[in-house]
C-alpha cells in the first residue's frame, strides 16, 4: 500500500520565501495524517527537500520509529522503481507537492484520477494498493476539510 498525499497548508506570511515552513493550519493537518495512519504498518516515509513536506511527513515517520528519506520531486519513475523494489509487501507514504502528487499516482501505473490539484487543495489522500498483477487508487480526504472562503 502506498498512501500519496501533497504536503499541509504552508505558512504564506512571506510569498517571497522559495522554501516556507507549515502554517498551523498545516501542523495540524499533519498530526491528521499521522492519526490516520499510526494504525498502519508503514515501513519507509519519503518526502521531498523542502520544508514543508518534511514536516508533513515527520509526526506519520516519527510515530512509526522512522526517519524521512528524502527523494527528488523531478523523477517520479524513479521514486517509484525505489519504493516497489525496496518494500515489496510493504506498506510506504509519500509526501509530494500540488504539481507532483498526480505524477506521482501516475508512476505506479495508474491512470490521473483528477485533472489537477488546486493551490488551495491539501486534504487528498491517493491510495494504491498493490496485490499481485493487480493495482487500485482509492482516493478520499483527511484532516479538516477545507475552510469556506469568507467574502470581503
């Protein structure tokens, strides 16, 4: 099983920083994804360089005993190949952005089951299970669900 999700809400305090950090909005929904998965048996959790997926993928890595394996967003076949040479029968999350979570889905051979993520999209999770020749996505949400826009 591999559990693809893009990292939490980040912090847009400063739009002129390449690299920001979670909000609180996003902390939260991190600890969510960790409830969410600490009864699973999670064997690797990777996640891109940037801060904010590593701090999605850090309270799921820390409550199964695991550290973060970083691997480049620009390769998804590569992660992919990774994941299902290295943890055959296992069970792996990922930790992507807006631009590679479907990529990513795609990588392990299944058809993109949205057109595209929106900016404002977090709370995707896209879960493929892998038995034998046969695989299957189920996509659902977690964590809050997204805030209502409050007119000006």
């Amino acid at each position: 099983t591999i559990w693809i999700v893009r990292h939490a809400e980040k912090d847009l305090k400063n739009p002129s920083d390449p690299d920001p950090a979670l909000s609180l909005d996003g902390q939260d929904r991190a600890k969510d994804l960790a409830t969410l998965l600490r009864p699973k048996r999670v064997l690797a959790v990777y996640s891109t360089p940037f801060k904010r997926t590593r701090q999605t993928a850090e309270p799921t890595a820390y409550g199964h005993g695991l550290t973060v394996q970083t691997y480049d967003p620009a390769d998804p076949a590569a992660l992919a190949s990774t994941v299902l040479r290295q943890h055959k029968g296992g069970s792996v999350v990922i930790v992507g952005h807006s631009n590679t979570v479907l990529e990513l889905v795609e990588a392990f051979g299944i058809k993109r089951p949205i057109p595209a993520l929106k900016d404002d999209d977090y709370n995707y999770v896209f879960t493929i299970v892998i038995q034998g020749d046969a695989t299957q996505l189920q996509m659902s949400q977690y964590g809050k669900l997204k805030r209502a826009a409050v007119p000006k």
